[in-house]
C-alpha cells in the first residue's frame, strides 16, 4: 500500500449503507467487558512502564508487496492479520456486516457487539474530521472514513474492544483499545488489495495503537520494526528491544502538520558522493512497499546509476511489476549475481560535517522480479501524486532495525540481523511456529523453556 495515509473529508455517499449499518451498530450499548474497562484502565495506569510487546513479522517486498502480523482482538480472543503501517494511525479490520471490498469470509471478519464508540467520545474527534461534522446525538455512533494515497480507502465505525497481550516480561494485560469495523473498502488501484484483515496503524496521532497503550500505560511509545530480506522479522511497541548503543539518531521535524514520521532535510549521496541533491525531507512508513522520490532526487539518482551501468552485462527492459528494470544475458535469480554493478544510496541528514548517515545498499533497493529482470525499487513519487513528498518505504528498510521513539520525539536505525530476536530475548529464530500465536513473545519461547512454567503469565500480570 502506497504511503501518506491522511483521513479525508467525511463524505455522505455512503449513507446507502445506513440501514444495514444501523442495524449491525445501533446505538452506543457498552458490552459488560467494555462497562469494567476503565477499571482495568486504572490497573494499567498503576503498572511501571518499561515492558514491550513484541510480534513476530512475516511478508517481503516482493512479490507480496507487505509485511504483517497477527494479532487478537476480542473475548475470546479471535486472531486478525494486520499489515502494519506506521503511515497512518488507524488501526481497522474487516467488519462482519454487509460488507463492500472485504477480502475475508465473514468467519474471519471481525463481528461488533453493541460496542461501538460514541461520537462525542475524544478519540473520534482524533479522526480528524471537519468540526461541523454531525453528531446531533452525543451517543451516536463515531464514522470514520480513511483514504490512502493508492487511492484505497476504508469506511466503518470506531469501535473498542478488548486486546489480550503477553509482554515480554512474561504478564499479560487486556486493555480496551479503540479500532475501526470496516465495512466498505475500495481499492480502484492496478494491483489488488492485500489480503490481510486489515491494517496496524502505528502512526503518531492519538488514534495509534501505540499511543494508546502509552496512555493507559502498558508501554513507552516507542515501536521497533526489523525487516528481513528473508521474509521474516519482528515488530515491538515498547522500548526494550532499543539497544543502548550504536543506533544512529535522527529528529523528527518539528513543523510537521502531519501526524507522519518526518524528519528533517537531508541530502541523497550515491556512492558517498553528493548527488547535489539536499534539503529534502523523508516520510519513514512501513506501510509503503517501495521507496518515494520526488522528481528531482529520482531523477538524479537514476541518472547516475544508469551512468554506473555503462559497460556493464545489464540492459534496459519493461517488466510490469516496476517501472526501471534491467535483464542479464540470462534470467536472474538472486541479487547476488548483479549487485557488484550497483553502489550505495545514501541519505545524510543534519549538516554535511556531523550528518546522521542511512546508508542502503544495492540488495535494500532492488528486487528480482518473476521474470528474471533487476529492478529498481524507487519510484519517482511526484509522477503519482506526492507532489515534493520523499518516503521511504519497506525495502529500504531490509536488514535494519528501525526506532520510532516518539518519547524523544526522534527515529533511530541500526544494522540489524531481523532473522532472529534480539539476544536478551532468548536470541532465537522469529518464526510463527515458535510463539503463541497473536498474543506476543516470551523470553521463555526463545530460551527452550516451557512458557507454561512462568507463573506470571496467568495470574500476577492478570488483569
């Protein structure tokens, strides 16, 4: 999914659905479990923070196009797979009700229980929606609509419900979170929808899952993503996977009036030399697959890269999965056989002397399509729309772990081995046969022990 996710005007075409909706979401009835939540919000306030939440991560670049987890929602608990996507802050899945766009069966579709959010409630003013949006009854139910930069979309209702955690200090918690049911999706795009549930919003506005855990104190705000070239890695909403050294730090913009993780201008270098490129600010977003240049930064780069060609076993072809793709004297199967022809990208941010360097190499920024072809992974983003926006997306993320502090108001990266939890974790392999599924890893599950054993999971960290 293409990235800058911003919630757009909520338009009232869809009051077509109204009845069918009206009869799924009547009005604002909390569950008994939703009644005893803001006691267990208190419980959660009163807990130290300093635990994380850590979720096994599955998907690629290419040919998937994303990378997900899986999470539970409900009582009991019913398992979603969620792309996640620190572009936007929403969170929603899809909503077992008469349903447009849906990808999922309704056995798989999430099913609202007279849970709906009010539309008085905070956190639906947290959508963003023009002020004089209607809500003529205090109980009324919170609308949402969300578009995507693809020109996806999702309309639904806010909703909360319960979501059952193991942190990775062996307890559990079961905070009340707020999401989206969504029952009408479009995707008008050339490529087909993801097929996961939904999506994981880990943006910076108060909708994030993030923040609200922060807000109800289960953890810091502070989300990890490690994405392997593999197909694997691992997610975290915590600050304990953070290493106490090495990661290189960066700011986030400050005037930002987007609740995206910008940061500050930057200048693109290839082959540690200047492009002549500078001052271009950088959207980080995991729920873009391909990296984002505007006009002039991608045609730079693409020019030198082409020069760099010159001579070189590699020519020009079409490929329909990426717009600038090369073929080798015979169909290619792994980057390691063209990657000696590529140099280094890399992003310096601050000032030229003391610069905050990403340096990416050739295997982060291209792909090896079905058809033997090399192509690049970066797309010139003022041709679909992003007018000056630079987002860096997925594949320069491969092979690195990437910090999301929005305590510190900053983001960190740091080589990274994603195959494998960090070593305090138990150092193990990330593979979803070695965790409870949706729920969260344990220490125990990397170390070889029985996490049965840990006396914690079932009763002190019990709420």
């Amino acid at each position: 999914m293409n990235p800058i996710k911003e919630t757009m005007n909520l338009r009232f075409f869809f009051v077509f659905f109204f009845f069918y909706v009206f009869l799924l979401f009547p009005r604002f009835q909390l569950s008994e479990a939703a009644k005893d939540s803001s006691a267990q919000q208190v419980k959660l306030q009163n807990r130290r923070l300093g635990s994380s939440v850590v979720f096994p991560v599955s998907g690629n670049v290419y040919p998937l196009g994303y990378y997900y987890v899986l999470l539970n929602i409900g009582n009991p608990p019913k398992l979603f797979d969620l792309d996640i996507d620190t572009g936007s802050d929403l969170t929603w899945v899809q909503c077992d009700a008469p349903c447009n766009g849906c990808t999922k069966p309704r056995a798989k579709q999430y099913k609202p229980n007279h849970n709906t959010l009010p539309c008085s409630h905070l956190l639906c003013s947290g959508l963003d929606l023009p002020q004089n949006r209607p809500c003529a009854d205090p109980q009324d139910q919170c609308d949402y609509e969300i578009g995507y930069s693809d020109h996806a979309s999702s309309i639904g209702a806010l909703v909360t419900d319960e979501f059952p955690l193991r942190l990775a200090n062996g307890s559990a918690v079961h905070p009340h979170l707020t999401f989206g049911c969504g029952y009408d999706q479009q995707n008008p795009g050339p490529h087909p929808p993801p097929p996961t549930a939904g999506i994981l919003g880990l943006g910076r506005g108060k909708l994030s899952i993030s923040t609200q855990l922060k807000s109800l104190g289960a953890t810091k705000n502070v989300i990890v993503h490690c994405l392997s070239h593999n197909g694997k890695g691992f997610l975290s909403i915590g600050d304990e996977l953070v290493p106490s050294s090495g990661v290189t730090w960066t700011s986030l913009a400050t005037n930002s009036p987007s609740k995206n993780y910008m940061t500050g201008p930057a200048e693109l270098l290839f082959n540690a030399k200047t492009t002549g490129v500078k001052g271009i600010n950088f959207v980080f977003d995991s729920g873009s697959s391909y990296t984002y240049f505007n006009a002039e930064a991608y045609q730079a780069i693409l020019d030198l890269i082409r020069k760099d060609l010159n001579g070189k076993p590699l020519k020009d072809t079409e490929d329909q999965s990426l717009p600038v793709c090369w073929k080798g004297k015979k169909p290619l199967k792994s980057l390691d056989e063209v990657k000696k022809y590529f140099k280094t990208i890399t992003l310096r941010f601050g000032n030229q002397k003391n610069g905050q360097l990403l340096q990416v190499p050739p295997e982060s920024y291209l792909i090896i399509t079905e058809k033997g072809n090399v192509c690049l992974g970066i797309l010139n983003g003022t041709e679909v729309g992003l007018d000056s926006y630079n987002i860096i997306g997925d594949i320069f993320f491969q092979g690195i772990m990437v910090i999301y502090d929005n305590e510190q108001h900053r983001i960190g990266w740091i080589s990274t081995d994603c195959d494998k939890i960090p070593n305090e974790y138990g150092g193990g392999d990330v593979t979803e046969e070695a965790y409870p599924r949706g729920f969260g890893l344990i220490t125990e599950l990397f170390s070889g022990t029985d996490s049965s054993k840990n006396k914690n999971l079932a009763s002190d960290g019990e709420l």
